[in-house]
C-alpha cells in the first residue's frame, strides 16, 4: 500500500441520520448544521440510516423509500455537497450487514446491556412492541457503519457518545482477533441543543408537536402561533418572564443577540405582545429555511435528477465499503 496516498487523504469522517420521518429541527441542530463545517476538512461519508429506522419503524416500511428521498433532499438543500461528501442511503449499501453480523459475533451481550441507550429505552420499547433484536443490536450496526468506511471521526451529540465508545470497544476487538487495523473512530461532540417540541415537551410525532427542518410558509407560521406562551401573560398589558416561555426557547436557537435582548426586555416590560414576539420568530426560522426550501422542493419536483444524485453516492459508498469487506473477509481467512 503506498504510504504517500495515505497521508495525503484527508481523513474520514462518517455519520448519518435515522431514517424514521422527515427530518426535524432537532436533526438540524444537533447534526446536519455540524456536519456542514466539516465537509473540506475531512473526506465525509453521511447517510440515511434507514436499517436503524425499521429497528423501531418496521411497521412502516412502506414510507422508507419516501422519507429515504426526503433526507437526501434534505441533506443537499441545507448544504451538504453530493459531490464533495459521499451521501448514500444505508439498505443500499448490502455490505453494512455483512459487517454487522461478523461483528455481532465478536460482541458479548453484556457489552449491549450495558449501553445507556438500549438501558434507558427498555420500559419504552416493550410498550411500543420495538422490544427486538434489531434494536437491541442497534450499537453493533452503528459500529460497521463507521468501520466500513474507516470512519476516524464522528461527528454527534452527547446521547450518541455511549454507542460510539461501543464501537470503538467493537473494533479493537476485531482488529485483536483478526489483526487488523480498523480505524477506531472518536467522537467529535458537537453542539446540540436540547430542541423542545413547539409546546415546550419532548420533540415527539406522537405529541404533533414537531417542527421540521422544511416547512411550508402557511404550516410554519400556523404552528409558531399555536405555541403557548408564558400563561402569566393572559393579557397584552401584563408583564411576562421568557424563561417560562417555549417561544424564547426557541428564539434561542432561530435568533441573534440582538433579538434575544428585544425579547427579554419588550416581555418583562409588556412592551412587546406576543404576537410580536412570535412574529420576530417566524421571520427568523424563514430567513433561514427559505432558500433550503425551495431547494428542497426543486429536487424533490425532479425525481430523475434526485434519483441520479442518490445512485450515484451510494454507488461511490459502495466502492469504498466493498474494498473494506474485502479487507476483512482476508483478515479472516474467510
Ligand atoms: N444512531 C445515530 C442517531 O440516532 C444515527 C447513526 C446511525 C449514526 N449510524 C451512525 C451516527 C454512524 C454516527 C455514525 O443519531
Ligand atoms: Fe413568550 Fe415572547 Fe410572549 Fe414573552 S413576549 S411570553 S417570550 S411569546
């Protein structure tokens, strides 16, 4: 192997999306608008995750492909270069399994047990009949998605760091048994704040209180001024506090210092209503998501050319995955 090609390669980075919807702004936050500022510094491998979204949305199935197009869409629009980085949908991309499994094996359930993620979400996944190997084994796929593209760094939010320390514990397992030389991927904690749903609980479709990364101008501002408001100010005259209002919350993520000090004040002093207040949100979240969606919409009003896009990252991920599996299947004599 020439050693030249090797340093000069930028390093690579992977992460991706589970596919289990539209993409929320909670997806924007805590990843995309991260994985923006990485795509000339490292070669960088993003997909749909879509196995990871049947481990809980196998009822579902039917939507995938949809909500597979969406993301992509999704991913372009905001910024994410089809032609610098390598975007790829996971269930087309087969050697992902193959990997899974052959680390499956080398995995001791203890290992899986032991994660926050699956401990935390067990009472959860027996009510929602998602108490299943696939999920259980969740961590172990995640780890062949960063292996089969030798994935260095990781880009995710604090709730990921515990399935990412799995890998890394996976991938040395293998590189001992077999000899090899996996990467072992390290996580790059990016900023992600905690993203409330529009009425102030968990972000959650069930709650229909989600606001996603691209929305329709009519639904955006129809959502913005559903959301509540401090309840001490019933009327315009009364003073109100923005630290108990979920709209300030959002003006957190969505606007600038200035605006944040028009809040405060103008609220504490019953200066502003909160019609104006939610105005200035709603201006805020479409100076940012305008352009992004009419990119959205322009791809997604041209199947063929998307469908191109998406083929051809996947066949780019492909190549790069095989050559791996390749490695592998040597490492193990099988
Ligand atoms: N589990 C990640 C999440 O829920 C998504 C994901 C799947 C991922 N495979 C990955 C992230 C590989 C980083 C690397 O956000
Ligand atoms: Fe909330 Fe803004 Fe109304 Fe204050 S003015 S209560 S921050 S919506």
């Amino acid at each position: 192997m020439s050693s030249t090609l090797e340093t000069k390669r930028k390093p690579r980075m992977m992460s991706g999306a589970r596919t289990t919807g539209h993409l929320h702004i909670g997806n924007y936050f805590g990843a995309i608008r991260n994985w923006i500022k990485f795509q000339d510094e490292y070669e960088c491998f993003f997909g749909a995750m879509d196995w990871h979204g049947m481990t809980t949305a196998y009822k579902s199935t039917e939507e995938m492909q949809k909500w597979n197009r969406d993301i992509f869409a999704e991913f372009i629009a905001w910024g994410l270069d089809p032609q610098k980085n390598v975007l790829f949908i996971q269930s087309q991309v087969p050697e992902h399994l193959e990997l899974f499994m052959i680390f499956a094996n080398l995995t001791p359930m203890g290992w899986l047990e032991r994660v926050p993620t699956w401990k935390d979400a067990e009472e959860e996944a027996k009510a929602s009949d998602t108490h299943n190997l696939g999920r259980f084994a969740y961590p172990v796929l995640q780890a062949a998605d960063i292996a089969l593209y030798g994935g260095m760094k990781v880009p995710v939010g604090q709730d990921q760091v515990s399935n990412i320390e799995l890998a890394r514990e996976i991938t040395r397992r293998f590189n001992h048994l077999y000899k090899a030389k996996l990467p072992e991927p390290q996580v790059i904690l990016t900023d992600s704040p905690v993203v409330p749903g529009l009425d102030g609980r968990k972000m959650s479709k069930s709650y229909g209180n989600t606001l996603f990364m691209t929305e329709e101008p009519k639904v955006l501002e129809k959502k913005v001024k559903a959301m509540p408001t401090d309840p001490q100010r019933a009327r315009r005259e009364d003073a109100g506090d923005p630290s108990k209002c979920n709209v300030f919350s959002y003006h957190k993520l969505f606007s600038s210092t200035e605006d944040l000090v028009w809040v405060q004040e103008g609220c504490r002093s019953a200066g502003i209503g909160c019609g104006d207040c939610k105005a200035r949100l709603l201006g805020n979240i479409n100076a940012l998501s305008e352009k992004p969606r009419e990119i959205k919409k322009d791809l997604l009003n041209q199947p063929k050319i998307l469908d191109e896009i998406i083929a051809d990252g996947n066949a780019r991920a492909r190549k790069v995955a095989q050559a791996t599996l390749l490695q592998v299947r040597e490492r193990m004599k099988i």
